[in-house]
C-alpha cells in the first residue's frame, strides 16, 4: 500500500489542494476585510497610528536606497551614454526607469522586508498570545480593529513611499551626473521633460504602486492572520510574507507593464 | 507626537508626487488642454511615433497624436495636436527631421506666407518624407553608375 510512487503521488495531491484551500481561504480574508473598512475611516486616529508604524518608520531606508539607487543609475547611464556624445540624455534615462519601473518596484519589495513582515509577526503573535480570541470574547471584531487599519495604512503609505523613492533617486542621479560628473543642469532637466509624460509614466507608476500596496500588505495580514500559534509557525509565517508578496510584486509589474506600456 | 509625523510623511509624499508632476514630467512644458488638431499626409513617415514632438524653428508647438494608414491613396496620415497658442498659416510645409545622427524623428513646421490661418481639423498640404537611408544608399549608388557609364 504504501509504496513510494503511491505515497509521492498522496503529498503532490496534498499539497495541490492544501494550496487551493488556502488561496480560496486568503481571497475569503480579503473581501471580509474589504467589507469591514468602515471601522479604519470612522476610527481614523487607529489608521494614522499604522500608518505611522508602516509608513514613516519605512522612510529612512526608502530614501537611503532611492538615492543610491538614483546615484548608481546616473553613474552607469553616464558612462554608457557618453560613449555616443549624449550624456544630457542620462536625465530621461534615471527618470524613466526610477518612475516607470524601479520606483514602485523597489520600494514595493523594501516595504514588504520593512513592514510587511513586521506586521505578520505582530498579527501571528497576538494570534499566539491569544489576543486575538480576547478581542472576539469581548465581543469586539478582530478584522475590523486589528486588520483593517493595518490594510488602509499599507495602501496609503505604499504610494507616497515609492514617490518619495523615485523623487530621491532622480535628486541622487543629478546629484551625481550634473554636480559631480559636469552634464549640464538644464539639458538634464528639459530632455527629462520632455519624454516623461505626466499620465503615460508618472501616473502609472502611481497606479502600479497602489496595486503593490494592496498586494504586499493583503498578503502580509493573510499570513499574520493564519499563522499556526507557535514561535515556529510566527516565524515561517514572517518568512513567507517576505517571500511571496516579493514573488507577487514582480510577477505583478509585469502584468502590469505589459499592460501600460505596450504602445511605446 | 505620532499625528506629526504621519502629517509631515504625508506631506513629504504628496511633494514628491508634485515633484514628479512638475518638474520631471512634462505637464509643465507643454499644456495639452488647449490644442488644436490638423492632420498632414506623408509619403513615408520612417520611425516617427505618436507623441513624437512637432517643432517649428526648433521650438516645441505640439505632439504627434495619430497615425493612420490611408488605403485609398496609400499614405501615411498624420494627426498633429498643436498648442492654441501657435497659430500656423495653410501653406505651412511639414517635414519629418531627426534630431542628431542617432536621435528620433520630430516634425518641422516652416510657416508659409499665406494669410488665412490652419483651423482645428485643417490639413497641411506641403509635406516632406522622412529620409529613409536605404533609399539615399540606392540613389547615391545610381547615380555613381549613371556616371560610370557617362564616362
């Protein structure tokens, strides 16, 4: 009975349908959360609290890293570019792909390391220490008090961050380009201008910033939320928010990009 | 305390948002709200694109807005969205230049001398091809040959 070609095929089919259990489970999580937002905007000091937990504490690292980033994308651009005598160009090229691409990207990725995981470990531990079923005793709706502030904060903060981090590596690629390697202000601001399109590039990195928010921090609370209640499960479950909402950001830009940008 | 600092991120974000609105993008340089559309049909439009820009004396005017085919008379027609601001007369010719060796195709206006003006819907008859280097290597080499063979 329990031969090895039997029981590999019973853990492929365990784990097939142990996975569409739980994606059926985390798409049942989210339209609950959805439904019971009201709290978040009627109990608006809960939201501002996570907000200041999820966004303002991610800032010093997406500014550090949007101005690296900025600073290298300048210096590499710079070094291509010059080679064909159209180093003003570098400025289209920092902005382009800061605004387009790796703004929203990174900062995506940089906020699910940063407080993504910080959230599932809170969740899965409150879970743990059975606050969560205190909360219900007291007849008070877990969802509504504890997730959905967490969800709007994320949605909120996930734009604003990957703004600040495109702002500050465009800043760090001038800082690099025009005041240390010599390319002239003016050319590095007006041939900038004019290829970025207000709505065909800044506001769709907007727009993908938006969906990674509600990507990364959907996925984080779902992991929080369903963690087993142990150090182990915490743990695996934090590890995981990493892992997947990484996986979905990219996996999601891409959709995305092939999406808006399929005429240029 | 935590009220401040969520007012001062908020804020920070919403001026980057503004940054990139304003002084990277090019919502500044050129307003597309006021703008009228005149259309021009060209023989060959090389690698031009829509939003490619439409200069006239080096200036930016415009923007490429539409290109279509026209199956009847095979030509390329284009539709060119010009800021209300630049007035064009109907003789006005239209040329398809590149910007440098390697840079991209833009539309030249050379204004003309005729007194009505171009309306919103207007057609430019005056127009020149894009130069499509495989044929300026044809000609060159025919005409070589035509020497040839005068000698």
């Amino acid at each position: 009975m329990a031969n090895p070609a039997s029981r590999t095929l019973r853990h492929i089919g365990h784990t097939v349908i142990d996975g569409v259990w739980r994606l059926g489970y985390a798409a049942r999580f989210f339209v609950f959360v959805l439904l019971r937002s009201a709290v978040s905007f009627r109990r608006i000091a809960l939201t501002i609290r996570e907000i200041y937990f999820a966004g303002v504490l991610s800032l010093i690292i997406i500014l550090v890293s949007g101005l690296f980033v900025g600073m290298v994308l300048g210096l590499q651009g710079f070094d291509t570019l010059q080679r064909y005598g159209s180093a003003e160009a570098v400025g289209t090229l920092v902005a382009l792909s800061l605004v387009r691409e790796l703004g929203p990207v990174v900062a995506a990725l940089l906020f699910a390391s940063r407080a993504g995981s910080a959230m599932t470990a809170e969740i899965g531990l409150m879970k743990a220490t059975e606050q969560i079923t205190a909360l219900e005793m007291m007849a008070v709706d877990p969802i509504a008090r504890i997730v959905g502030p967490r969800f709007w904060a994320g949605v909120v903060s996930m734009p604003l961050l990957a703004a600040l981090f495109s702002g500050m590596g465009i800043l760090g690629g001038y800082l690099i380009t025009v005041v240390l390697l010599g390319v002239d202000a003016g050319a590095f601001w007006s041939q900038m201008q004019a290829s970025v399109d207000l709505r065909e590039d800044v506001l769709n990195g907007v727009i993908k910033s938006i969906v990674f928010g509600v990507a990364v921090t959907a996925i984080a609370l779902f992991e929080g939320y369903d963690a087993p209640p142990t150090a182990e499960g915490v743990s695996g479950a934090t590890t995981r928010t990493v892992v997947t909402s990484s996986l979905a950001v990219l996996a999601l830009d891409f959709v995305l990009t092939a999406f808006m940008f399929r005429g240029v | 305390m935590l009220d401040l600092w969520v007012g001062i991120f908020v804020a920070a974000g919403l001026a980057a948002l503004l940054f990139l609105a304003l002084q990277v993008s090019n919502a500044s340089t050129f307003n597309t709200g006021d703008a009228y559309r005149v259309t021009a049909e060209f023989d060959n439009i090389g690698g031009l694109k829509v939003r490619a820009p439409v200069k006239s004396a080096g200036v930016l005017v415009g923007r490429v807005d539409a290109i279509e085919f026209d199956n009847q008379k095979f030509v390329a027609r284009v539709t060119l969205r010009i800021d209300k601001r630049y007035e064009f007369p109907t003789d006005t010719a239209a040329s398809i230049l590149t910007s440098g060796l390697l840079g991209e195709q833009y539309i030249g206006l050379d204004g003309g001398g005729d007194t009505e003006l171009l309306k919103d819907g207007g057609r430019m008859t005056l127009t020149q091809s894009a130069v499509v280097l495989e044929k300026l290597i044809g000609q060159f080499l025919y005409s070589r040959a035509a020497e040839g063979a005068a000698k």
